[in-house]
C-alpha cells in the first residue's frame, strides 16, 4: 500500500532487515527501491546543492549495484543531466509508473516467499483454475444434455456422470 501511495520507506526498511536473505535468492527489489528514490530525488532536485545530493545517494546506494545493473546506473546517471525536468526529457520513461509498478510486483513477489507463501494470490489462483474448467465442463454437460435428448428426457437423472472437487 505504501508503494502504491509512493512512499519507498517501509518496503525500503523491509528490504534492508532482509538484504542477506535477498541478495541469496539475486533479487533486485533493493536496487529497484533505491533506483525508485535516487530518480525521486532526481525530479524534485532544482538546484546545484540539490543534484550534488543526488549523486551522493548514488554512490551510496547505487554504486554497490554498478556491476550487476551497470545499464541501469549509468542511465540513471545519464538522467542526472536532467535533473528536476525529467518528465520532458529522455529520462521520462523514469519518472513514469513503470519503475514503481515493476519495484511493487518485486515486492511482493518477495514478501510472499520470505513468509513461505505460494507466489500467487490463492484467490485468484482458484478463480482461474474455476475459469479454465468452466469451457470443458460446460461442453461436457451440453454433450451429455445432447445423448440423453437422444435417449429420452432424464436419462441422466440431470447430473453430470462424474463427481466434481
């Protein structure tokens, strides 16, 4: 929720509390997390003072992932030529939901296996396993309904010859 509100702090502290655990299983939620920031500072940053802070908290967060997402840095460091006007840039592409949308979906994804749950939504796991048995059953109970028309109205007693889960 805090990320959907664009606040990077709480899935940022997570993220740090279990930095081991991540980097164990390669996860890129706190590269993603610091990006979602340093490019936050980046459009807010008007002024000299502010771009040098900017490139502090580069070398701070950004630089330990320079090897593993150097394409990634070095636009984020190509953007900082454009810093507090992103949005008319070549950069916008940064200051979009993407970042924020792919950083959320890591998230989570990494949430539910650090508490040992199944990656998908069980709801929403059941309900595409129901819409996906929907097309064969319904063809199975118009072909059934189709025989006993053949045989003579109830000769299935109205089920299907199958019990269903």
């Amino acid at each position: 929720a805090a990320l959907a509100a664009r606040d990077v702090g709480p899935a940022l502290a997570w993220a740090q509390g279990r930095r081991a655990w991540l980097a164990a299983r390669r996860s890129d939620l706190l590269f993603e997390l610091h990006r979602l920031c340093f490019v936050a500072l980046l459009a807010a940053a008007t002024s000299p003072e502010a771009v040098a802070g900017v490139l502090a908290y580069g070398r701070a967060h950004l630089a330990p992932f320079a090897e593993s997402h150097f394409d990634h840095v070095q636009q984020l460091m190509g953007a900082v030529l454009h810093a507090g006007r992103l949005h008319g840039s070549p950069y916008a592409a940064l200051a979009g939901g993407g970042l924020w949308t792919a950083a959320a979906e890591t998230l989570q994804r990494d949430f539910r296996a650090a508490a040992g749950l199944p990656a998908a939504n069980p709801l929403e796991a059941a309900v595409e396993a129901g819409a996906a048995a929907l097309g064969p059953l319904a063809k199975c109970a118009s072909m059934l309904k189709a025989k006993a028309g053949a045989r003579g109205a109830g000769a299935l007693g109205g089920g299907l010859p199958v019990d269903l889960p």
